[in-house]
C-alpha cells in the first residue's frame, strides 16, 4: 500500500480523480501533511515529500492548486480553520475562492460573500460566481448588489444569477451587456451564449 508521501506524489504526476480520491482516503493527515507542504510551515520545519514528484514548473503549480482545493473540499472546515488561524486566507485568497465556487454550505457562502466586497475585480469575479447560482436570501442579496458592478464579468456573473430566478428581468439585464461596446467582446460573447441557452428555454425574447 502506498504512504501518504507517496499517493500524494502520485497524484501531483497524474492529476486523476482516482488518484486524488486515494490521498483523501488517508483523512485528517492527508489535509494538513498537503497544508504543511504547500504553504511550507511558518512554525516548523517541513519535511520534504518523498518519493518527489516528476511534475515541475506551471504544471506542478496547477498540480498542488487541485490537490490543495481537493482535499479542502473534503475536509472544510478543517481547512478553513486551517487557513484562517495561520493568516493564510490573506495569502491566497484566490485560490480558496475558487475552491468555494462550488460548495455547499453557509460557511462557504458567508466567506464568498466576503470576497465579493474586494477591491480586486478578479476576486469579487470568483465570488459572485460562486453565489449565482444559490437560492438563499444573502446570497441574492449580493448578487443584487453586483447586478451594476463596475466590472463586466462580476456584472456577467450577477446578471446570470438573477436570470436563474427572474428570467424576464435576466434576459433584459444581459441584452443590455450584448448591446454595449465598452464591455470587452470575449463577455459579450458569454453574454450571447447565456441567451441563446434562455431562448432554446423558451425564455426571454
């Protein structure tokens, strides 16, 4: 049988689901040995993964951010714990941001609800993203908020969270963003594409 050193090199060199449901398997050890790794301890010293991962440069970079999300989506509020208690959150806020998008949950919800108040387009991107398609009256809340974002993809996202619940009301707010030239033309296209899906739904139009 593997050890956990070596199921989580396995994983950095193969980035399967199998691989990394194998390093969950291990449990509480498996988040905080990858925690101890990738942020590499501030209060002691980490002992370096063994055997050593073939992967290197951006790809073992991709490799670490799937298995950091991975495991932390297993175990979640040990890992949010985790990164809070450490400072860590300040650190990388973006990639336990997008590793939210898709959880469940008031904690997860209240952090991405966090998130969407920054000043930084692509942070409040992820975060609105992750609220748009929850049916909550906080999540709603925000995503209202957003509807006229200065940003056009944090106003993509919030527009197509409210076509969720007032398909009416979406289909207007998106033709308005296909008809306006300052939006950039690869959100535009998005936008198209979100009111074609609505007009084969017999929405809108």
């Amino acid at each position: 049988m593997l050890t956990l050193d070596a199921a989580i090199s396995k994983f950095l060199d193969s980035q399967s689901d199998d691989d990394l449901n194998h390093v969950i398997t291990y449990g509480r050890p498996a988040l905080d040995r990858v925690l101890d790794l990738y942020y590499r301890g501030r209060d002691k010293k980490v002992p370096p993964l063994t055997p050593s991962p073939a992967v290197h440069g951006y790809d073992a970079a991709d490799a670490w951010g799937i298995l950091v999300a991975g495991v932390g989506r297993a175990f979640l509020n040990e890992f949010l714990d985790w990164v809070e208690s450490r400072g860590y959150l300040r650190r990388d806020p973006l990639l336990i941001v997008s590793m939210l998008k898709g959880v469940d949950g008031t904690r997860a919800r209240d952090m991405l609800a966090r998130y969407a108040r920054h000043r930084d387009w692509l942070l409040r991107s992820h975060a609105i993203e992750g609220l748009q398609w929850r049916d909550d009256g906080d999540s709603i809340s925000v995503i209202e908020h957003h509807v006229f974002d200065r940003d056009p993809l944090v106003r993509l996202y919030a527009r197509k969270g409210v076509a969720r619940r007032d398909r009416e009301r979406g289909w207007k707010l998106l033709t308005e963003m296909l008809g306006d030239s300052r939006v950039p033309p690869m959100i535009r296209e998005e936008a198209r594409i979100s009111l074609d899906r609505m007009a084969a739904e017999g929405a809108g139009g």
